[in-house]
C-alpha cells in the first residue's frame, strides 16, 4: 500500500470529478511523482485513442457487431445488470 499516491483517485481525477481541493491535491502530486504521472499520462493517451478512433468501422467488423447483437436478442433477457 502507497497511501501518498494518487492512484486511488486518478479515475475520478481523469473524469473531472474531484473537489477542486481533492484536485489541487492530486495536481501537487503529479508535479513530483513520477509514477502517477506516467499513469495519467497512459490514461489520456488511451482516451485520446480512443476518441480517434471514433471514423465509421469498417465493414467487416460492423457486420460482426450486428451479428452478436442479434445473437444476444435472441436470448433471454439477463437482468442482471440491467
Ligand atoms: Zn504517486
């Protein structure tokens, strides 16, 4: 356990939904740590990833989509987690 990093929190820090005080904390600490930086920074280069990646699919992979989504209607409804 590193109760000093900010891992715990860099979810919610990525989503902008810190306090700004529990922000400024997290901020502070991505200026001398290394580590937590690098997990931001892995973070927004996933996000901006995927956010790129947003172009129409090709065909291929549109036609297995719409394949597994019939398949899943055709079952029975999992109510599981809604
Ligand atoms: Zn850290």
């Amino acid at each position: 356990m590193a109760p000093d990093h900010a891992g715990a929190v860099l979810g919610a820090y990525l989503a902008g939904e810190l306090p700004a005080e529990r922000r400024d904390m997290v901020e502070h600490h991505l200026l001398t740590c290394v580590r937590c930086r690098a997990e931001v920074d892995a973070a927004r280069r996933g996000r901006a990833a995927v956010e790129q990646a947003g172009e129409p699919a090709p065909d291929r992979l549109r036609r297995r989509v719409f394949a597994a989504i019939a398949a899943a209607r055709a079952r029975p409804p999992d109510t599981r987690d809604g």
